[in-house]
C-alpha cells in the first residue's frame, strides 16, 4: 500500500500549480512507465490505494501508473533537433500531445508559448510518451521573440496567406515552424515566410495538430530524400 505521504501527492498532482511547483506528474500504462525509466519516483496498481480512480484520467485504467519527474531539457536540446516547432496559443490539450508525437516522429523539438500545459492528463495521454523524448520547453510571450532570433533560424509560419509556400518548398535543413490557434492564429510578432497546405477549398481549415504534423512529415521526407 501506499503511504499516507504518497497517497497526498497524488491528489496534489492533480493540479497544474502543484505540479508545476514540485516538478512532477502522473503516468499510465506499462509502457508509459518503462518508458519513464530513472524519471520515475514510485509505481502504484489499484491494489496500492483506495483514490486510484480519483488520479487516473482514463475511463479504462490502464493497470500500473507513475509519479514521474518532468523531463528537464535545455535550449540546446531544442536547437539539436532539424526543426522547432512553435505553438502558438494553442489550448488544446489533446492538440499539443498530439504535436509531441509527431515531434517524436518527424525529428522536430517544442516550444510552447501560452497554450495548454504540456502535464496536463489530457496531453500526457495523447503524447503517448512523447512527452519524456521530445525536447519542450515553455516560454512567455514577452521573451519569445529574441529567444526565437537567438537560434538563428528561418521562421516559416504556418498561415493560409497570399504568396504562401508549401511545404515541399522550404529548403533549409535547420529551421523554425510556428503554428496557431485555430482561431485567432499566429499572434506572435516574428517575422517568417507563410506557409500552407493545399487541400480542398470546401474545407475551412485543417486541424492545428494535423497542419503541423503533415509539415512535419513533408520536411522530415525532403531531409531524406
């Protein structure tokens, strides 16, 4: 069984401030775990507590969960990746783990500017580990800019624009890729060349998640190419 100090902390957990505050957050799933590797404080099953259902954010548990620490990476693990991608205002939780993951696969890191907390149960769950392999960090609005121009790269942003490139066109093998929010857009002012996804004119827009991961993967196939 857990200890009554355990057994705190995993209710603590379950608010951004508490984990932002101690640096930690909860896993699910076996491989999930595995995956945490040394990041891992303890382990616990249903059989350990009585508020295992209380902390885990699936309707179908998955068996063994996690404390974890939250991975610490650098801005020169950022920069060691071909591409860093940009999120700009997005809020959506399952959006962001899904950038993880194609950040996983598409050899790219992350920046966060204002969107949704990357240990929140919902983007944990839907980076599907990613989270503990991906460089990402989280950055003010105020001090994005100059970080930004402190990696020297060219900025290509991710807008349905007059004069837009596609993605097939971006020819640089280190760069910056901002996306926004669905909504509102990119709000950062950084300057960048447009680029877009040609699709089907009788739909709106592509999902912000889904944008990025197809630039992702047309600039990873390029580098190979």
């Amino acid at each position: 069984m857990l200890s009554k100090s355990q057994q705190r902390l995993l209710l603590a957990l379950q608010k951004r401030k508490e984990r932002e505050e101690r640096g930690m957050f909860i896993i699910e799933g076996e491989k999930f775990v595995r995956d945490a590797g040394s990041l891992v404080e303890f382990t616990f099953t249903d059989r350990d507590t009585t508020i295992y259902r209380e902390v885990i954010s699936t309707e179908a548990p998955q068996g063994t969960a996690a404390v974890a620490r939250v991975p610490e990476w650098t801005m020169e693990d950022l920069a060691s990746r071909p591409t860093i991608v940009v999120l700009d205002g997005v809020q959506d939780p399952g959006n962001v783990g899904t950038v993880l993951r194609a950040c996983l696969g598409f050899e790219a890191s992350l920046l966060l500017v204002e969107s949704a907390e990357v240990t929140n149960p919902k983007t944990v769950r839907s980076s599907a580990s990613a989270i503990l392999r991906v460089p990402w960090k989280t950055v003010s609005r105020d001090e994005a800019p100059a970080l930004l121009a402190s990696f020297d790269r060219p900025v290509f942003r991710l807008e349905l624009k007059q004069g837009a490139v596609t993605p097939e066109e971006i020819s640089p093998k280190h760069r910056i890729l901002i996306a926004g929010n669905e909504g509102k857009g990119i709000k950062l002012q950084v300057n960048g060349t447009s680029v877009m996804i040609p699709h089907n004119p009788t739909l709106e827009s592509l999902n912000v998640a889904m944008a990025t991961s197809i630039v992702l993967y047309e600039l990873c196939r390029i580098s190979k190419s």
